[in-house]
C-alpha cells in the first residue's frame, strides 16, 4: 500500500473467502484496541466499522513512519543518542493483522491465514489517484461523482455497511462502528471529530 501523508484512506479488509473474522463480542472489542494500538499513532480515525467478516476504517493519515521503542511506539527525542528503529504504516497493518489472527487461531482451535493476503487501500480526497470500487451500487458506478465528494460518500458508505447488510435497521443499531459516536449515543476514544469536520458534513 502507498500511502501519502496528509490525505484521507479508506482501508479494508475481509476474511479469506469470506469467512468470519469476529465470533463473539470480545472479539471486536480486542480488534478495536489493536486498532488503538497500530494504527492510532500512524493516523487520525474519521470513521469504522467492523462487519462480521470484514472491517473498514477510513483514516486521514499523519505519519508513513515512525520511531520505536523497546516498549512501542516514542518519540524521537525520547530515543536521543540510541540507536532508532523505525515501523512503517504498512507495516504496523501488517503487525496487527497478524496478531490478532494468532489470537483468533488460538481461540477457534484452527490454523492458517483469517484475512484476505492484501489490505486494501484507496486514496478518498487524491485526485489523480482516486479509485473508488467501494462505492459501486446495484445501478451502476458512482465515478460521475465530483472527487472532492468521495470523502462524504466513503463516510457514509462505512456507517451504513450494517443496514446494508441487514443486520440492523438504522445505523445506530450496531455497536461496532462510530455511528454511534457521531450521533452522541457514546464517547468513543478512537474518532477525532475535529479533524473529520475538515473533511465531512456532519
């Protein structure tokens, strides 16, 4: 994956042919704190959602990479005079989507790979580079939409992946996604509401 800092991704990924990657509550409660973990330091979270076999996560980007310590991530004037390891987003993806697949294994009593070989990641607000398959609807393409609409359409497409799904009627229904945050039905931690109102109407 390319990633160029500040710019806006919508990240995803599914189970490898399509099986569950979530098998019980906790389940989504340890991948959302792996989020936390992995990807948080790297990024500014817009919008999640965490479907039973898939996830999204759309994501304005602050760092490509990062100095880390012996305990995770730090700065670099922390690391002053010692040697510095660095850990890349893609790499930090990477860390995380194996780890909880390990768990997962251990938990399921099973073996081999939970997710898809690649995470996907496509450029929302980058013009040149704009690719948006997230969007197709039963009547076609939505490539006529204006670019600098795809941060909104990608917002809204996250949050009403569950409905869509048939999973729950509204949006606020389901727990594990920050529909609910942004209709102030709960607190969370992982979204950063100031900096998705540059990007989005909400």
């Amino acid at each position: 994956m390319q990633f160029q800092e500040d710019y806006l991704y919508h990240l995803f990924n599914q189970g490898n042919n399509r099986q569950k990657i979530f098998f019980n509550r906790e389940n989504y409660l340890y991948f959302l704190k792996k989020i936390k973990e992995y990807i948080l330091p790297y990024t500014d979270i817009l919008a999640w959602c965490l479907m039973p076999n898939h996830f999204h996560l759309m994501v304005h980007i602050r760092e490509i990479e990062m100095v880390i310590g012996s305990e995770g991530f730090a700065q670099s004037e922390a690391l002053a005079g010692k040697a510095k390891k660095t850990r890349t987003l893609n790499q930090s993806i990477g860390i995380m989507l194996r780890s909880y697949t390990n768990a997962i294994n251990k938990q399921e009593k099973r073996n081999g790979s939970l997710f898809r070989k690649q995470t996907k990641a496509e450029c929302v607000n980058c013009q040149e580079e704009l690719s948006p398959s997230f969007i197709n609807t039963r009547s076609g393409s939505l490539l006529s939409t204006p670019y600098r609409e795809y941060p909104q359409v990608c917002f809204d497409y996250i949050h009403n992946n569950p409905v869509k799904a048939g999973l729950v009627n509204n949006q606020t229904d389901w727990e594990f996604s920050s529909a609910k945050d942004y209709a102030g039905l709960r607190n969370g931690t992982i979204i950063r509401k100031e900096i998705t109102k540059k990007f989005i109407y909400i």
